[in-house]
C-alpha cells in the first residue's frame, strides 16, 4: 500500500453484501467516451452489474468534453449533477475547488491493497490532505506511422526533431501531408503541444512557488518547431480534434501522426495489417536524451453527498477493477486505454481481447512508451489548481494558434500566453 495514501487514510472501507439497500438505488455515471462503441461495451458491463446488483441501477450519460468544464459544475450546483464522473486530473480541481468532492483516500487505499494502482495514477489526484477520485485507466501520447511507408522513402523512424521534420517533408509528396498535428483551440491541440514540449525540455509550466514559468526559451522553441511541422501538415488541421487526425492517418492522407491509439480505425478502416501498423516515442529536441511523452490517469470522481448513493457507485467502482471485468472496460478502445492496476495488467480479459492479441506489439510499445508519461501541471510533485483554468480555457492551443493563424513570432506568442495564463488563474 503507497505510504501516501496511508498517509491521508481515515479508515478502511467494508465490503458491501450483494442485497446491501432497502430499495433500488439508482446512480448516475457521467463520462465523455462518446463514440458508439465505447458507449455500447460500457452499457455491457452496467447491463451484467445491475443484474448481479438487484439493488442498485446504474445508469450512463455520455458527455463530450468541449461541455464538461462548464456544464458538470452548473448541473451540481443545480442539484442535477450526475453520483460519478470521470476525470483527468487538471478538471478535478474545478470540482474540488467549489466543494463537490469528498475525499476518497480509504476508499482507494482499499482498492490500492487489492488490486495495486500504479503510483503516479494516484498521485494525480492526490493533494490538499486528499485523494479526489480513483484512478481507472491511463494514456499515453505516441507517434504513429506505416512502416511500409517509411521504408518506401527510405527513411528510418524518426528519433530526433532533426530526423522527424527531414522526414515529414520527404512524405510530403503527391498529395499526401507527411504528418498531421492539430492547431485548433482544443484539448487535442494542448496534449499534442505538451508532447513536443517535454521533448525539448519544457516539462515545467510553474515555478516551485507556484508562479509561472511558460515563458522561456525552451517553450519558444518547441512551439516554434511545432509550427513548422503544422505546415506540413493539411490546411484544416487548425480545426481538427482527434477523429480527423485519426482519419487522415487512416486514410494514408497523413504519414504520420501523434495520437494515444488508431488500432481500431486502423483495423476496420485502414487495411488492418498488423505487421505494417509502426509505434513509437515521439522523437526529442537535438541534444536531449530520454523520449517523453503526455501520459493521462483518467479517474472517476465520487460526486453524491447521499451515503446510499455513494456506497452504490463504490460498489460499481470494484466491480468495474476486478480482473475479469477491468480488461472487458479497457478494450472498449484496445489500445488507448492501458491498466492502472498490477493484476489488470496481466489480466486475461485484457490481453485475451482478439484485437489486444492481434497488435499485441504495439499495444507494449504503447505502455513502454507511458513510461515516461508527463502531463502540464502535475510534473513537480505538487499540484497547482489554477492549471485547471488554464487548461479549460485550451491557453496552450490558444497560444499555437496566435503563431499559426495570428502570424506571431513564437517568442511573442509564448510571452503572450503567459500573460493569458495568469490571466485565468485569477
């Protein structure tokens, strides 16, 4: 057990009996999985719980994420709010911040003595005398590519920024972009940004007093270089979330691309040949040594101040991390969702899934790659709550589109974001 959490442990939480309430407890779960299949395999799973359970009903509202900031405080304030939601860790403290939450550090202690989360999933969450939600699953940033592709340009995977622009502009030919990287103000945008960020030493967004640190001149270059790769990219990628960039990988529109996983576009849509399907970490600034990468431990958060209700959504939250269901919740998306957990991660519902077992490779290369997962605000042992402003408000992406669309120089577009940064902390 992590001393950190005993460190905030209140007492141990009891097991529940199946026939636990007087009447059917219904509970609500919020999370922003929007595509039909995730949705469907996460209905599955709540379909088989409701029926183990016959006192408890859950029941699903996917949300999107361009809503979630703004609309989960409104709806609790309103007394509408959903009993779990799930987090990443720069939106739990707007949650946190207007009192929705309640510590959950026995509750994860308990869990943790069972199952054994993996450390930094549950210091993401763990600050102010707390931890504020239970880690579920985690993921990590790679650069995705076709290794027949690379090998009919004669190229090498790329591991250098040197050695990645050299390539994007060799593929840049007849009509296919040799990669494409987001510019629109977005999470997607902010998350591929970072990536390049901790890639050329820009790891830090604050000071260890708590001031910010974004305007320096390991920023400027990285945003200066990833600049120069959205030119290479296609022209609408200033308006592009997730999906396009998948799509344009899939399609072979794009040579490559940095995304957490395309296995099941690539599968269905774009050839499925497993042998051909390349992964690996995205490539570092010049002089640097190690390959970061963004890497998110995705939470759920505990939100019903009603015993009943909260005692039913820790009793989904078991079921949901033991082994034989945690693989069934992973592989609603093989290949981006990756345990948090020892026994999940060598569960066989999770590596028995048929698409975990045919990109099995690419699925380790993914969480060798996690490794080595940052994520902006969370990097320096402490957490600062206005990162969760910032991030809501996409400054980061904001501040790659004031060079790529307003035609700023990056050292101005940085020094600006500073200023929007502290701007929202306020």
């Amino acid at each position: 057990m992590k001393k950190r959490i005993l460190g905030l442990l209140a007492g141990a939480s009891m097991l529940m009996p199946l026939s636990a309430f007087a009447a059917p407890v219904e509970i609500t779960l919020w999370h922003m999985e929007q595509p039909p299949h995730r949705v469907a395999r996460i209905q599955e799973i709540i379909d088989a719980f409701n029926t183990a359970h016959p006192d408890i009903v859950v029941k699903q509202e996917p949300q999107n994420w361009g809503e979630v900031y703004a609309k989960a405080p409104a709806a609790l304030s309103a007394g509408a709010g959903p009993d779990m939601l799930f987090a990443i860790p720069d939106f739990t403290p707007i949650l946190k911040n207007i009192g929705a939450l309640t510590s959950v550090a026995d509750f994860v202690a308990e869990l943790d003595k069972k199952h054994d989360f993996v450390d930094s999933t549950v210091q993401s969450y763990s600050y102010d005398g707390g931890v504020w939600a239970v880690p579920l699953y985690n993921m990590a940033m790679s650069l995705w590519y076709r290794k027949s592709v690379l090998d009919g340009a004669g190229l090498k995977v790329p591991e250098t920024w040197a050695d990645w622009k050299a390539a994007a502009e060799k593929l840049s030919v007849d009509g296919t972009y040799g990669i494409g990287v987001p510019a629109n103000k977005q999470l997607y945008t902010d998350q591929t940004i970072y990536s390049v960020m901790v890639n050329g030493g820009a790891t830090e967004i604050y000071n260890e007093d708590g001031t910010l640190r974004f305007n320096n001149p390991q920023t400027v270059a990285a945003l200066d270089y990833y600049a120069q790769l959205q030119k290479l990219s296609p022209p609408d990628s200033t308006s592009w979330t997730w999906g396009e960039a998948e799509a344009c990988f899939v399609s072979k529109s794009c040579g490559m691309i940095m995304q957490f996983s395309v296995i099941s576009s690539y599968d269905t849509q774009g050839g499925g040949d497993p042998a051909d399907l390349g992964v690996a970490p995205i490539p570092h600034a010049d002089g640097e040594k190690d390959h970061n990468t963004i890497a998110y431990a995705n939470a759920v958060m505990l939100l019903s101040k009603d015993e009943a209700k909260r005692k039913a959504s820790e009793e989904f939250i078991r079921y949901l991390l033991e082994p034989e269901t945690y693989g069934k919740f992973l592989n609603m998306e093989p290949g981006l969702f990756m345990p948090v957990t020892a026994d999940g991660a060598k569960a066989e519902s999770f590596w028995g899934d048929p698409m975990a077992t045919k990109y099995k490779a690419q699925i380790e290369q993914i969480i060798a790659n996690s490794q080595n997962g940052r994520l902006f605000g969370f990097t320096s042992g402490r957490t600062f709550p206005s990162i969760a402003a910032i991030s809501a408000q996409n400054v980061i992406a904001e501040t790659l589109q004031s060079i790529v669309v307003g035609g700023k120089s990056a050292a101005d577009a940085v020094a600006g974001g500073q200023d929007r940064m502290v701007e929202v902390s306020k």
